[in-house]
C-alpha cells in the first residue's frame, strides 16, 4: 500500500528507520521524478493504523530528535545517511548558486574599485540619485554592492553567501532573486529618506534573508531551510544597539526594512504553502 512521497531522501529514510525500530518494515522506493515513496506491504489492520498514525506524527515536525535519532538506533548504513542528511538540512557553502557567485563578485569588484579610485568615484556612478540624476535608474539598486570597509564586506558576504546560497539552492534563483530586489530598493530609499543619500552596504539585503529563512523553517516542518533562532536574536539586538548610537553610523533604517520585507515575504510563502 501507498503511504506517502517526499521530495529528499533523507525525509523518507528517516521514517523507514522510526517504524523499524517499531517492528515495522516500510518499503522506499524513488520515480522518475526523483521524489521518494513510501509504501507497506502488510495487510493488517492494525499495522495501518499503526503506521498511519506514526506518519501523520511524523509529518507535523519530521526533524524533532525523536525520529532522527532512530537512525542511530538502526545503524545499518549509518555514515551515508547522517551524511546525507547533514548536507541536505545544511546549505553546501562552496557549491553555491550562480546568482550568489555573482553579487559575491560585484561586491568584491566594486570594493576593489573603491580602494583604486576613492569613495567619491563610487558614490557619483553607483550611490543613491540626488535630485539631479533620477534618470539613472540602476542607483536606486546599485548602493547595496558598495562597502566601505574590509570588516563591513567581508561580514555581509559570510552572511549572504550562506543564507543567500541555501535560498537558491533549495527554494530557486527567483526567490532569492524576489527578495534582493525588493530589500535592496525598498530599503535603500528608506534609509535615503531618513538618513540622505550617502550610503552602501548588502546588509539590509542580509537582515531580508535571516527574516525570511528563519520564519519559513519555523511554519514549515518539512523545509531544508534554517535559522538558528539564538542568532536571529542576537542580530535583532545588534539592529537595537544600533539605533542606540553606540555603534556608530550604521544603515539601521535599511536594516529594520530589509528583517521586515524577509518577514513579510515569508509569511506570504507560507500563506500559499497552506492554501
């Protein structure tokens, strides 16, 4: 009989485990589609209901220790699944999307073009439009590839190439690309309003993607995408202390806007998840 289908393996042999270690032998096998199915052999009642229950169980919170622990507890094959499953609930961080290779580069390049030519070259040709230069469109973008420091790049890198590499890689280049564009504009003229045009930096993008990363793995059991929330705090806090001064001049308008959008776009994801 057939039970259910997953997309990743790891989900569906983390079930077989649990039941075996029940006593129970559930069958995986894999289509053409590359989606894992689960089916019982058994044609007692009882089982049925036994194994429907555990399923429907195991579908509200699929990574609770409870059942991934079950693999330890099998053994059989241990080393390939725990791997398996670590690389699949964990962004890969070399093997990264195109679209995160590439705003890694620009970055890169335009902070190198900023230690060849200045600050002021940089802003002219890429920073937020003053009155005079509404026509070039591309400025209302363009701020987020510019740093102005080595700790202020490197850090909004580390944090976009994992997050933004586990969007792409298991929600697609579209999504990431969704949530660039709208943190990277929205946020830009927010801060331009408050704060004037001077000002660059990929970290309202970066506070955009823990936004979203976090919320989605928190309403969706079954998502390859997580975010610890002990670090989620520890970046609302530093978004806080920021506004306090204490830390000098930081972009916090693009900061809170960036959080919220990846909120908010999150939660419109899940909505549609759960139609």
């Amino acid at each position: 009989m057939y039970l259910v289908s997953f997309k990743h393996a790891q989900y569906a042999q983390t079930f077989v485990d649990y039941m075996k270690t029940k006593g129970i032998i559930v069958r995986m096998e894999s289509d053409a589609e590359g989606n894992y199915a689960l089916f019982l052999d058994s044609d007692d009642e009882n089982t049925l209901i036994t194994v429907k229950s555990a399923l429907n169980a195991y579908l509200e919170n699929p990574l609770d220790p409870h059942y991934t622990n079950a693999s330890w507890q099998i053994g059989s094959n241990l080393p390939h699944r725990t791997s398996k499953l670590f690389t699949l609930s964990l962004p890969n961080i070399i093997s990264v999307g195109g679209l995160t290779k590439l705003i890694t580069a620009t970055c890169i390049f335009c902070y190198m073009l900023l230690l060849l030519f200045g600050k002021n070259i940089l802003l002219a040709y890429l920073g937020y439009p003053i009155d005079a230069n509404y026509t070039q469109f591309w400025r209302y973008f363009t701020p987020v590839f510019m740093h102005f420091s080595l700790l202020h790049l490197v850090s909004n890198l580390v944090w976009w190439w994992y997050l933004g590499g586990m969007i792409e890689k298991y929600r697609g280049i579209y999504k990431l690309l969704e949530i660039l564009i709208l943190a990277a504009i929205l946020g830009n003229y927010a801060t331009a309003e408050v704060s004037g045009p001077y000002f660059g930096g990929l970290s309202g993008v970066v506070y955009a993607l823990m936004g979203y990363v976090w919320l989605y793995g928190e309403n969706v059991k079954t998502s390859t995408i997580r975010f610890d929330r002990g670090i989620l705090i520890i970046a609302i806090v530093w978004l806080i202390a920021g506004y306090s001064g204490w830390l000098g001049a930081i972009a916090n308008t693009a900061h809170l806007v960036g959080l919220m959008i990846g909120l908010l776009l999150a939660a419109k994801d899940i909505w549609i998840l759960k139609k």
